[in-house]
C-alpha cells in the first residue's frame, strides 16, 4: 500500500514525542500491507473502526491515539485523514467532521 503522507505522521510525533515508536511501527506494517477488504485490516488490527467511504479508525499506542485514514483498495493506497489523542477523538467536533453530521 502506498502511504499518503508520511510528513503527516511525522509532524504529529514531532510534536508528541511518546506516539512516535508504535505511529512508525504502523506506517512500516501499512506500507507492507495487501488490504483488499475490511477484513484484512480487522486481521491484522481487530479494534480498527470502520466508518462511512472506507474511513477506518485505527487505534495507536494500545488506544493512547488514534489514526483515521481513507482506504482506497482498488488503487492499494491510504491516506491518512487526522492523528490525535483517544479523548480528542472523543470530541464532538471530530465525530462531526468525519461523519458529516
């Protein structure tokens, strides 16, 4: 799969520090991963969300964070929509941006 953007994941563990190790370990197992289904992604992370438009919610650090990212599977690529913390995505305002509401 092809990544949409790693600058992404680094300005966020630039700035958090702690989130760094285990966003990079994603990144590496993403950029190796064949997902063609939701299914192949609750293989491997079995407490990823799957939202509306292929929105899959995956959580980072055992739940300290969360990635959102846009599967494409078709054209095998993943483009990485917000990074935060659990109680940031807690918020309404972030419930509100991903799912239109």
């Amino acid at each position: 799969m092809k990544v949409y953007s790693r600058k992404t994941i680094v300005d966020y563990y630039k700035k958090n520090n702690q989130s760094k190790k285990s966003l990079e370990t994603w990144h590496l197992e993403a950029k190796k991963a064949q997902w063609n289904t939701n299914q192949d992604i609750k293989d491997r992370y079995s407490t990823a969300s799957f939202l509306h438009d292929n929105l899959v919610v995956f959580n980072i650090k055992g739940n300290d964070y969360r990635l959102a990212a846009r599967i494409d599977y078709k054209k095998k690529r993943i483009f990485i929509k917000w990074i935060g913390t659990h109680t940031e995505y807690d918020k309404k305002t972030f419930y509100c941006l991903i799912t239109g509401e």
